[in-house]
C-alpha cells in the first residue's frame, strides 16, 4: 500500500549501513550520508553508545520483513552476537564499546541516558520475532535480575527505592530521569 515509504527507508537504511563497516559490525554512531564517512563522536572516546547501537533490532528486522531483504536482519543479529559474547555474568552490559575490538571501554551501567533504550528493546525484540528467537528474553531475563541484584537501592532513612547506578567500581546512588 505505501510502498514508496518502504523505498525511501531502504534508501536511508542502505546509507546508515556505511556505518557498520566496522571489524565488530557494531556501528559507529556518525555517517555522513553523501560522503560515507562514519565516526563516533569525540565525547564518547571514540566508543559506540550502547542506547543507540543496541537498539536498531526491531527496524531492522522489521525492515528486512517487509523487503524481503535479509541484509539488515543480518546487521542487526550481528551486533547481538557481539553483545551476547562479551555480556557480563550478571548481564550488566556498560554504556561504551569499541567498534573495532567489541569490548567494554567502560564499567558505567545506568538504566538512564546512555543505556536505557537497549534494556527496553530486549524485551520488544523477542515479542517482534513472535518469542521465538529466546535470546532476546534471556538477555532481558539476565539483565532483569542483574539491575535487581546491583542497581536496585533502598534510601535512608525513608526506604524509597530507587535504581543507582555504577561507575568506576562503585554505586553512584544517583537515579537518572529516564530510568
């Protein structure tokens, strides 16, 4: 029926693909759509962010369903295995990775800025594959109990419960407004 919308998403989703080029697959966050370059902003320390790289899943896939195209899918599925192999025990994935190396530059976890999107899409990426790729909810089953055994805090001394956060080998009892 709107064809030409699918069109025009597969124009702009070839382009952004430029910036997966990466060893990892993991995409840089930056493409300059005309020239193909692709970067990850200086503030990050040349990291990708977890809140955007970790949540492309759901249009991806989505788009490769209505294409045909397994091409994004594929992208998308890739940047999960790279997630999944270097996921923690408790499944408390940092907010930076190295696009080249696939590793964690970083301890930092929050459920605020940075990381909050990627935990949601865990959930909403196994519900879009109508639960069948499991991966999706044990990845969301693990980071649950992990957000509840680390992140999971109680004030003093009025007892409100709030979600902290961690950086540098430490609880920051600070809860971000998106968390």
């Amino acid at each position: 029926k709107h064809h030409w919308l699918v069109d025009k998403a597969v124009d702009l989703a070839d382009r952004l693909l430029w910036a997966y080029n990466t060893s990892t697959g993991i995409p840089h966050a930056t493409v300059n759509l005309k020239t193909k370059k692709h970067t990850n902003p200086k503030w990050a320390g040349g990291a990708s962010v977890l809140s955007e790289f970790g949540t492309v899943q759901m249009e991806l896939k989505t788009l490769s369903y209505h294409t045909g195209n397994i091409i994004y899918d594929k992208k998308a599925t890739k940047i999960m295995n790279v997630i999944r192999r270097h996921m923690p025990p408790d499944g408390m994935t940092p907010t930076y990775m190295n696009p080249t190396t696939g590793k964690w530059t970083t301890d930092h976890l929050t459920l605020g800025a940075l990381g909050d999107s990627y935990f949601e899409y865990l959930l909403k990426s196994w519900l879009l594959t109508g639960q069948v790729e499991d991966r999706y909810k044990e990845m969301f089953s693990q980071v649950a109990q992990g957000i509840i055994d680390k992140l999971i805090k109680k004030s003093h001394p009025s007892g409100q419960v709030y979600v902290a956060q961690f950086k540098r080998g430490a609880v920051i009892h600070k809860m971000d407004h998106l968390a």
